[in-house]
C-alpha cells in the first residue's frame, strides 16, 4: 500500500482486547485495537448498523462488538459476522519498530 502514514504512537499504548480512538481531520475517527495475541487492527469507528462507536465495543479474538446492539465486527475485514449484513471501512496499519501507523489516504476514503 502506498501513501503516506501516519504515527498514532506505540503499539502497547493499545490496552490488550481493547482499543484507542485517533481523530482525523477531514475524516471519521479511527477505532485502533489491539487483540489478545497482540494484533493491531484499525476500523472507521462507527458500525455499520445503528454508528456505534466500535471503540466503546469489547474485543473477542479477531471481532468487536458494537455496544449498541451486540454486532460482531471482524477486525480485518470490517464485515459484520453471523447473519448480520454489513461492513465497516477498514484502515491499513502497519508497525513498525513498536510503533502504529495508519493510511492516511483511507482514513479519507472511510469518511466518504
């Protein structure tokens, strides 16, 4: 992927099973999790049932779940599991020497 990356900060920063809100200008904010084995994944921060704030979900494997009304989102694809339909815009992230950075061209794009 090219474009140009944003530093959000240190990888660790991100509470295990958790996330951290990064606000962009002229876009959406961006949900950044952290999964139980240390995966770093970052999705617009808003579901795609109702806009809840995925931020404010918990963090189960690879998905999240909306705090509205329970949707499980699968962090690396945006899409809503089970028999719910949906998708969220994704963000690429990429690490590098500990620390977290995200397409800025997406984080655009996901606001469209």
């Amino acid at each position: 992927m090219t474009g140009e990356w944003l530093d959000i900060g240190w990888a660790d920063e991100i509470p295990v099973r958790g996330s951290r809100t990064v606000q962009v200008e002229g876009g959406d904010d961006i949900a950044v999790f952290r999964t139980g084995d240390g995966r770093v994944f970052a999705l617009a921060d808003r579901c795609p049932h109702k806009g809840g704030r995925l931020s404010q979900g918990i963090v189960h494997g690879g998905a999240v779940a909306c705090p509205l009304h329970n949707w499980r989102i699968a962090l690396a694809t945006g899409e809503a599991l089970g028999q719910d339909k949906g998708c969220t815009p994704v963000i690429p992230v990429k690490l590098s020497g500990g620390r977290v950075l995200i397409c800025r061209a997406s984080t655009m794009q996901a606001a469209a």
